[in-house]
C-alpha cells in the first residue's frame, strides 16, 4: 500500500524495519527512492506474510489497505506524522510461493 502523510519531513529514516508490528514489516519513503523526489510525503508499505496469507478477493484489498494505512500510523505518529490518505493498495498475487527461499538461501 501507499500512504500519504503530513508532517513526515521530521521522520527520521527513509526506511525501516518493523519487527514489532504482525501488520508491517517494512516502510519505505517514497522520495528516497531514486528519481522520485517529487513524491511528497508517499509511504509504501509492505505487510508481513502472515497479514498477507489472508489472500483476500480483490473486493477485499481496498480495505486491507486501509488496515495496512492505520498500521503505518501507528508505527509513523510517534514522530509526529499525520495520515493524510490511503493512495492506494494492491495484491501482489505474484509473490506468494508453496515454497520457500530457504534451501536457495543456504546454497543448496
């Protein structure tokens, strides 16, 4: 998901790790990405796969996302972001594997 926030100048990082949250597991600034300065205050949000397993139907996503927008509120308010809006979610249907990295990652 994208999510918009006001205040997000005084935002310490341009990405983050959220070990804490079932929700989200990382956060990333739109603007710190290359070639996207003009993006504003844009957030992208990824969920952690378990929050992802739930597979909605696409009727679904939107208010996903919304979950996926409160979350990274939550997680972006202590440093003295406001959500402004929810730009958008989607399923990235792709990425969901029967299989994990797991042996790939231990060079097997």
């Amino acid at each position: 998901a994208v999510v918009e926030v006001e205040g997000g100048e005084a935002i310490p990082f341009d990405a983050v790790t959220t070990p804490s949250s079932s929700v989200l597991q990382f956060l990333a600034r739109e603007a710190s990405k290359p070639g996207r300065a003009d993006a504003g205050n844009a957030w992208t949000v990824v969920s952690t796969s378990s929050f992802a397993d739930k597979r909605p139907g696409n009727d679904a996503v939107a208010s996903l996302g919304l979950l996926l927008a409160d979350e990274a509120l939550r997680l972006l308010c202590p440093h003295g972001a406001k959500l402004t809006s929810a730009v958008g979610a989607k399923m990235w249907r792709a990425a969901f594997s029967a299989e994990t990295l797991e042996g790939w990652s231990r060079g097997a």
